[in-house]
C-alpha cells in the first residue's frame, strides 16, 4: 500500500514537470519495481502459508455438516478469507468476521505439507470449544463433535504415517454453539508438541516436481557398489544364442537381485551383452517365449533387467565409449509384446527406471551431458516416445495406467527442465505431446 501510494503522488507531481527530467524518471522507474516486489511478495506467501475459510450460521449444539456426511442447516456462506495458522481463542468475541460470537459452524480447507523426508507417525492434538472434525485426503483424523471446553488436550489422534515433503488436502470442521470459543490445533511432528506451523499449510497443492526418490537412490547406490569380474548364468533349454564378452575392469553379470546366479530358461532367446572397461554391472533374469535381448555397456553403467515371457524386444545402449559414465537402468517387463529401445549416451549422471505391462513400445534417449533422471511405469497398449538430451537437469517421471495411450516428451538442450506425466483415459485412445526446449 505505500509503494502504491507513492507511485500516485509521484505521477501527481509529473505532470508539472517536463517529461526529460532524469531523476522523476529514475524514481518513477524505482516504484513500479518496487511495488511489484511487494505485490508478488504477498501474493507468493498468501498461497503458501493459508487455509481457506468460509463460515456458516448454526443451529446450537451437534450441527449437522457436510464433512461427515450431513448437511447444514443453514447453507448460506456468512463470510470467507484465509487464515495462516489453527490458533484461535476468541472467547466471547465474534469469530473470525463472521459476525457471530455464538451458533457458528466454520469449515477450515487447504493443504498440508509434511515437513522432513520418510515415512513418519504424526499424532494430532486439538485444544476446542466446542466441536472438531478433521480429515487429511479424506482419513478421519480428529472425530470431536463434542460440546466441551477447551482443555489440553479435547482430543488425541491415533498416530498418523505421512511422508516427509509430500502435501496432503485437510478439511476441518469447526463448531460453536454458546460461551467460550477456541480451536488449536497441535500436533507431535518431531518429537514434542507443539503448534501445527503456518510453513506446513498452504491454499493451493504445490506443483510436483520430477526427481529420484530417496528409495530409488538406494537401489541405485546398492546396485553400483556391487563390483567383480566373473559371470555367473544358470540357462535351461531351447533356442538361445547367447554372445557375451567382457573386457577389463569391474564387470559382472549375475542375477537381478545381485546375489543370485543370472537365469535364462527356455523357448527362443537370442541373447548379445558386451560390457567392456569400467565399473559395469548387470543383472539379468530372463524367462522364456520369442525375446532378443541386445544389451551394450561400456564404463561405469549398470543395468537390472527383468523380463518374464511373451514377444519381447528389448535393446539397451549406455554407451559412452572412451569417455565418463555412471548411467543407470533398471527395465522390467512383464508379459505381451512389449518392445523397448532404451539409449542413455555419453558423459555422466542419467538414470533410469522402466516398468511394462502389456502390448507397449517405449523408446527413450537421455543422450549427452549429465544429470537425466526418468521414471516411467505403463500398462495396457500405451506407445510412448521420450527424449531428453544435452547439458544438466532434466527429469522425468510417466505413469500411464489403462486404454490405449501415446505420449512423446522432448525436453531438449537445456537445465532445468522437469515434467510429471499422469494419464488415466477412460476412452479407447489417449494422446498427449510435449516439448520443452
């Protein structure tokens, strides 16, 4: 308000002014910037640390509402806004800008996110007077719906496991019928007891970001701490030719969980696997039906592949010949004619994990430079394209599940590019593009 202020009384005075002065012109120029500032400035910590509100008329004790099914008695919206945190001791005073002290029904929604990483039991505990119903993405958390006073504590939640950096929608029902009014909101995050911070709500879901789980980390760094030179396969029958030739350095092949004895059983397998300097690694189990498997490594790759029955084509290239690796794989196929074409090219970083199911066809490139990271999981008879290529930070993350699907996502020459891709279609076709240079 007082950048807006001034920028008025600066454009008053402009206008006995002649327009070449050098110094309005440099203030006027500081103002404008300095009121956007401040308007972004708000509306940025407006969306981040919220709940929305809207208050109701009530009808005294045990109101009905909609948060456990029923219905209000009085339906018209009294007032709305926001509020930055649950800790509210009104008294007698009127509640919120409701205009009401007594018979005020007050539903409190947003979202709420989990501070640290990891799965973790939250307990939630709750100072009211009178009546409190909360749920986080649509578990019952709190049932108080009490006439009471408010005391330490009305209520305590049975352990809650939410995950550490993830946001989950909490919708709160609020209630008072006469006298005293409160609602407090508390919570054992980290040990002690304290107030829900206003950090963890916000009016709006924050935008996902793309990016390897911790869990997914764990697989890779257990999957590339796995080093030797022998080759340890246990084959059963039919038609397969087999070519595998390792040359120099850490290579391994064994089985996919890195322990067992790769396998390779029956019908008509045709196998080629080079692995040649560096720290390679690759687990293979293989199970039958029409599969060619062509699988090329050199430096400090690894790869887990899984594949169980049925026309697969699968051909795997992490290939930077004469020059810096630490790509990383992990496909596994399930059945149906599934066929993928998996690239992850020179430098460094690039990691990988694919999931099928179904009649699909993936063909991925992460390509040059480093810092890839891609994730996708399929069913049903989805075609999907993906490239990713040159110099640092782009991600991934496709999960397609049912119909027929087709998906192409570039995302090119640059850093920092990112994209989560979730498609469920109820039709017989889906389609989605997506390019970002």
């Amino acid at each position: 308000m007082v950048a807006l202020i001034i920028s008025i009384c600066t454009k008053d005075k402009l206008k006995n002014k002649k327009p070449n002065n050098m110094f309005q012109k440099i203030l006027t120029r500081i103002v404008i910037i300095a009121f956007a500032w401040i308007v972004l400035f708000l509306i940025a910590n407006k969306a981040k640390a919220d709940l929305t509100y809207k208050t109701y008329a009530g009808t005294g004790a045990y109101p009905g509402f909609p948060g456990n099914g029923g219905t209000l008695y009085y339906g018209t919206v009294l007032s709305t806004g926001t509020v930055s945190q649950l800790n509210y001791n009104w008294s007698g005073g009127y509640i919120l800008d409701s205009g009401r002290s007594d018979r005020v029904i007050v539903n409190f929604y947003g979202y709420i996110t989990i501070p640290d990483t990891g799965s973790q039991a939250i307990q939630f505990y709750l100072y009211a007077d009178d009546g409190v119903y909360m749920k986080i993405d649509g578990t019952v958390v709190i049932n108080d719906w009490n006439e009471q006073g408010g005391a330490t504590w009305n209520y305590v939640s049975t352990d809650q496991t939410l995950t550490g950096g993830q946001t989950y929608y909490i919708d709160a029902w609020w209630y008072e019928n006469g006298g005293g009014a409160s609602f407090k909101l508390y919570w054992d995050q980290s040990g002690s007891v304290a107030l829900v911070p206003s950090s963890a709500y916000s009016t709006t879901a924050p935008t996902p970001t793309s990016g390897i789980t911790s869990s997914q980390q764990t697989i890779v760094n257990n999957a590339k701490a796995k080093t030797g030179e022998g080759i340890y396969i246990d084959q059963a029958g039919d038609n397969l030719d087999l070519d595998i030739i390792q040359d120099g350095d850490n290579n391994l092949i064994i089985g996919t969980d890195l322990s067992t004895n790769a396998q390779i059983i029956g019908d008509d397998n045709t196998i080629n696997i080079l692995q040649e300097n560096g720290g390679n690694v690759l687990g293979l189990d293989l199970n039958g039906n029409n599969n060619l498997l062509n699988i090329d490594q050199n430096q400090n790759q690894t790869a887990l592949i899984n594949i169980v029955g049925d026309s697969n084509d699968v051909a795997l290239n992490q290939m930077p010949y004469l020059s810096a690796g630490e790509h990383f794989a992990d496909v596994n196929i399930q059945g149906d004619s599934n066929t993928l074409n998996l690239t992850q090219q020179g430098v460094g970083d690039k990691i990988l994990f694919v999931e099928t199911g179904s009649n699909n066809s993936v063909t991925v490139n992460q390509k040059d430079n480093g810092e890839h990271f891609l994730d996708i999981k399929l069913t049903n008879n989805h075609t999907v394209g993906v490239v990713q290529e040159g110099s640092g930070n782009h991600s991934g993350t496709i999960d397609l599940s049912g119909n027929t699907s087709s998906v192409d996502l570039h995302q090119q020459g640059s850093s920092n590019q990112n994209y989560i891709l979730e498609q469920q279609c109820a039709s017989t076709s889906c389609s989605t593009t997506v390019v970002q240079q």
